[in-house]
C-alpha cells in the first residue's frame, strides 16, 4: 500500500511554518501508479493555498502493515 505525500517549504525568510506536509485523506493506494496520479490531482491545489515562492517535494510513501 502507498500513501501520496507532499511536501510545501516556502522559500521566503522566517515564514512560519516553514515547510507544511499535506497528506492524502483518500488513500492509501494498492499501486504507486495509482499514488502517483493522486499526487497530480493534489498538485493544482498548491497555488491556491501557499504564496510563491515556495518548493514542492512529493512521494509515494510504502506503508508496511496495512
């Protein structure tokens, strides 16, 4: 199983928080194809709720045990 995970840091001085994780409430995903295209659904949201500049790092997470 995966979990789609991304992470937004700001790249401004002193922001608070600096870097914010955003976590998929949908998954977990059998397939990391499947993941990933949940990731891509997520990405358009960004710009809606952080304010440039800022970075975008992304995973599929294997969780073990579920």
């Amino acid at each position: 199983m995966y979990e789609a995970l991304i992470l937004v840091c700001s790249l401004m001085p002193n922001a608070e928080p600096p870097c914010v994780e955003m976590q998929d409430i949908r998954g977990p995903y059998t397939t990391v194809e499947e993941c990933d295209a949940r990731i891509e659904e997520m990405l358009p949201e960004i710009p809606k709720m952080f304010i440039p500049p800022y970075t975008v790092a992304k995973k599929c997470d294997k969780k073990v045990g579920i």
